[in-house]
C-alpha cells in the first residue's frame, strides 16, 4: 500500500443537478477507488450535493454510492473536510455524526506540510455582492430552515431543485459574461493584511484559477464536475489541479 502523504481538494460536483447526476457519481467513486491508498486528507469545498436538508428522520434519497466510498475511506483513516456550500449549506450535523466528516461553515486554516492554508467553499468572501449575502444570511437563518423542515420532503426538494436549477443557469451566465465579480484576490489580500497564508484553496466559481496574491501567496479555484471532473493535489509544497477525466 502507498505512502499516505497526499492532500485532496474537490469542489461543486453538484450530485443530483442535470445532465447525468449518476454519471458524475460513478466517476466521482472511481476517483476516491483511485487516491484512496495514498490520501492523507480529503477536502470537499462544498456544493458536493446540489441540495441537501438534513432532516430529523428522513435521509435524501440518492448520493448512496458517494457516501458509502466516503463512509470507506473516513473509516480506514483519511481524514475528510466537509465546507458547506450555497447549494448544500442544509446539511447540518449528517456528515459528521453518521459518516465522521468534519464539517465546516466558514472559510478555515489548516496547516500541511509546514505550510498554511486558508480553504473554504469561496461564496460570499466579501461585501462586493450584498444582495447575495442577504439571501445567505435568510437561508442560514434557525427561522428559515424551520419553515423547510415543516413541509414534506416531496414539497421541499421540489423547490429546491428548481431554485437551485435557476441559480445555477444564472451563475453560469454571469461567468460566461464575466458579470460575477471575483470575490477571492479581493478576500485574500485583506487576509493577508492580518495574517500570512501560503495557499488560498476555494471552489465555488466553477472555473480553474490560479494567481500570485501578496508576498510568496498564491489563490486557487479548483474549478468543477458538470463539464470537467477538476480536482487539485497538494503534495511537497506544491498544489496542482488536474482533470480526472483526462488521466
């Protein structure tokens, strides 16, 4: 068995949202089959589930193949890093109790391999788009999520898979047009201001970017899963993202 040394970063693979949810969950549990013998760490930034609500007694139906492989490898000692995302943000305390993930909020430092690391989902870094971090905060609300939980399940994924259908289209128009202002060498140089960080680590834009922000500081978006299978591979120091889909 190989070396256990290399760290692992996912990010908006989006289980459940069209085209081929089922197809993209195949590929996802090949590529856990596959770093499983040498991964240290896994993490998952977030919008891993196109929607997620973790209800008392209800678990949503679908995602079995990806969190039976979760559940194996969370088992047999990699340690797994759960950022909620804006998509899967209602996923609570499920990962954490019933597979033994981590799980995750905010934006958190994580030193590797004697260098720092700042890793979130990458939504909502900044005051630059104010009328999204007021819906955020509705969502996040003990209020909100009250009145979802109080619907029946058929009611409520109903909703939320065309809610989320509708952001999705419009997030991927707002990219193509270069409308959606980029949060992240914005967050990360006023971090920077307070503390030194050595490697940026984000999903949520669903592109691959990778700039030198700061001093000795760089800032990576390790892209997607719905026309890419992108993931990135931290090891010697060094971060990388590759394309599954192209090995």
């Amino acid at each position: 068995m190989a070396t256990r040394e290399k760290t692992y970063f996912v990010a908006d693979t989006h289980f459940g949202a069209p085209p081929d949810s089922r197809g993209r969950e195949a590929d996802f549990v090949r590529w856990l089959d596959v770093i499983k013998d040498d991964a240290k760490t896994l993490f998952l930034l977030g919008d891993i589930f196109d929607f997620w609500f973790s209800y008392k007694h209800v678990v949503p139906r679908g995602f079995v193949r990806v969190l039976g492989k979760l559940a194996e490898l969370a088992d047999s000692g990699v340690e797994i890093h759960f950022f909620t995302g804006n998509h899967d943000m209602w996923v609570f305390d499920y990962l954490e109790k019933e597979l033994g993930i981590n799980t995750y909020t905010q934006p958190t430092e994580f030193e590797i391999n004697g260098k720092l690391l700042l890793v979130g989902h990458g939504d909502g870094l900044t005051k630059m788009n104010k009328s999204y971090n007021a819906l955020k905060r509705v969502f996040a609300s003990r209020l909100c999520q009250r009145a979802f939980a109080a619907l029946h399940p058929w009611v409520g994924f109903s909703i939320a898979k065309k809610w989320s259908l509708s952001s999705r289209q419009k997030g991927k128009k707002n990219i193509k047009k270069q409308c959606r202002p980029n949060e992240v060498p914005v967050f990360c140089e006023a971090k920077l201001k307070e503390k030194h960080y050595d490697l940026f680590v984000f999903g949520h834009r669903h592109r691959v970017e990778n700039e030198d922000v700061g001093e000795n500081s760089q800032f990576f978006v390790i892209g997607e899963w719905i026309e890419n299978r992108n993931y990135a591979v931290f090891c010697n120091g060094q971060l990388e993202v590759r394309d599954f889909a192209k090995e």
